[in-house]
C-alpha cells in the first residue's frame, strides 16, 4: 500500500524532529561547570547557579503572567550534598523577561510551610483564574494556590484517590497534572495510570484503569518498570505524553483522542545520543541525563520543552566538585507537530471494525 504524503512525512519524523534550534542569549563558553562532554554551552539558558557555590537545580514548569514576564517553578537543594541531597530539595519560582533565560531565582514559594519543602515540582492555570502549585514524591501530592504567580502561596490540600481495584496505582510520584477540555482535572502519575477528578484540583481522583503502558503497541518493553516523569498536555486534538525511560535515559511519545484509551506510541521523544539540544550556530550539547520534561503552550501548540539536565551520572555528582544539574529551555516547533499529525490521522484509512 502506498501512503500519503501526510503519513510519510509522519512515519519519518518523531517527536524529537521537531525541536528548534536553541537561542544564544549570553554567549557559549566552556568557563563553566560540567563534563567537557557537555560541550561549550550558555550559562543563561534556563535556570542555573553558574558559580556552582550554592544549588542544584531540578524540575521546572514555566507558566507566562499578566506581567508578560515568564515564571518558572522548580526544585532546588544544596549542592554540596550532591545528586543524593534531591530528598530535601525544596520548591522555588524564578523569573526571566525571555521565555529561554536567564531566569533569576526568587527564593521559595512557601518559606513557612515545612521550610519550603517540595519535589516533583509543576504547575497549572485552574480554571478561575487562580495558580496552583503540585508537588509529589517528597510530600503526597500537596497543592498550593496563589491569585498571583508571584504568590504568596498557601496550601490548599492534598490529592485525594478514590477506592477501587485500581487505587495503588494513584501514588504521587513523578505527578504530571491538566485540566482537560471538558473541565475535569487528569493526573498522570509514575504508573503510567490515568486519573481523573470531576470534582476539583484536589479530587478525589478516579484511577480509570491499569498503567497505560504495556498496552501500547511499539512502545519498548524492555524496562517498562523504569518508565519516569510522564508529562501530559492536549494539542492538536490530541492528548499528548512524554515518559522517560531512566534507564535508557530516552524518552518517548505517546498520543490518544481521549487521554484515558488506545494510546498509540508515536516514537522517540528525546535520546541524550543523538544531537537535539543545538543552538542557531550548530554547536551540539550532550547532556548524560535530560528528565523531568515541562512543555510551553502558546496559542494552543507547544513552543518549548524545559528539562532537567545532569552532566554526569547522577552518583557522580558528589558536592562540590565540578558537576550539577540545571533546567534548559529548548525551542519546539509544536503547531508543526500537531499539524502532521493531524494530516497522517486524516488521510489514515478508516477503521474497519
């Protein structure tokens, strides 16, 4: 059978063929921290302590404000106990006036609440107009709210599961939240399961079914137990994952109508092997590990991807030495994405059944 254009140019291209080429916002440099491996980089990407004195950083979740300045919300712990200090890391905002850096860290979003406690930092638009911030992993899926990303913060609560045969799988860890089009909130937790609350932020949250990964025809079986940080989105009609695999440090896309049936696996969405972090002169970084993925959304497309990015493994990184962690901002050419997709859906022949 011969396919379309539309389904060839799908075939061909995966998520990972859709990132863009990275502004220079200072100027690259290997005068800085990091593996040599990492090649010559911009401090001013994203979020880092460039003096390495003071933190490592993780996560990272960018939501723009009225201010038209950019915020993103992220994880931080001192670096001085090296990658292993990421249990007591601690929730934090930073600003920039660029979308891509340099962001300036403002401190903790909720210095009085368990010394800023927080881990598997994101955050989200609730649907009046109010910011919430959910943390996971170190606290139990506890959201905090602001009418103002610049807070303050106070906690409104913890997650809530409902019963059913299903509810082991709704642990908060590596929790990815949206509010879907209907208006319901959907989770995607570390399982691999889908939660859905018809009743707020908070739930209690339906776990619709078992992890959604061994039934994903093409996705790498291998591991599936070492899948990680699933971030959710919808665009182009379509919800969207990216799930990185630890262990493999790739990751890979996943697509469904509904967000809860029939995910389809849509290739690779990052490899640290192969040459996607590239800035608007050709120059290539290699970062050991990229996780912790956040997406932009403007004008209803991803235009970028935030990932926490580590030059070593991550038990190389002991202290004071010259390895840390940062968070990048990649430019993503989503509005193309989505449209392919929507054109290999489009002239796909039609199901039978």
């Amino acid at each position: 059978m011969q396919l379309s254009d539309a389904q060839e140019v799908s075939a061909k291209k995966s998520f990972i063929d859709y990132f863009k080429p990275t502004p220079i916002i200072g100027s690259l440099t290997t005068n800085v921290w990091g593996a040599a491996t990492v090649g010559p980089r911009d401090p001013k990407n994203g979020l880092e302590d460039v003096t390495r004195k003071q933190w490592d950083y993780w996560d990272g979740q960018i939501l723009k404000g009225p201010d038209g300045k950019y915020h993103l919300f992220a994880s931080r712990w001192n670096q001085a106990g090296g990658h292993g200090e990421w249990w007591n890391s601690k929730s934090i905002h930073a600003v920039s006036d660029n979308l891509f850096g340099p962001y300036e860290d403002k401190g903790l979003c909720w210095p009085d609440n368990q010394d800023g406690k927080g881990h598997n930092v994101t955050a989200l638009v609730l649907p009046d107009g109010r910011y919430a911030v959910v943390i996971s992993e170190t606290r139990p899926g506890t959201v905090f709210v602001s009418k103002s990303l610049d807070g303050p913060w106070e906690e409104l609560g913890t997650i809530q599961i409902a019963t059913n045969e299903f509810s082991r799988l709704g642990r908060m860890s590596n929790t990815s939240i949206m509010v879907r089009p209907d208006g319901n909130f959907q989770i995607i937790p570390r399982s691999g399961a889908i939660l859905i609350s018809t009743n707020g932020v908070l739930g209690p949250y339906v776990v619709q079914g078992p992890s959604i990964y061994p039934g994903i025809e093409g996705l790498p079986k291998n591991d599936l137990q070492n899948l990680e940080d699933p971030v959710i989105w919808y665009s182009g009609g379509l919800y969207h994952v990216v799930v990185n695999n630890w262990s493999d440090r790739r990751a890979y896309h996943l697509t469904s109508e509904d967000g809860i049936n029939n995910w389809t696996y849509r290739g690779v969405a990052y490899d640290p092997t192969r040459d996607f972090v590239r800035y608007t002169d050709g120059t290539v970084n290699r970062w050991h590990k990229l996780e912790r993925p956040g997406v932009y959304i403007e004008n209803g497309h991803v235009v970028a991807v935030t990932l926490a990015v580590i030059d070593v493994p991550k038990e190389q990184d002991r202290g004071n030495d010259n390895h840390g962690s940062k968070i990048i901002v990649i430019p993503f050419d989503g509005e193309a994405l989505d449209r392919d997709l929507q054109a290999a859906a489009a002239s796909a022949p039609a199901d039978p059944h």
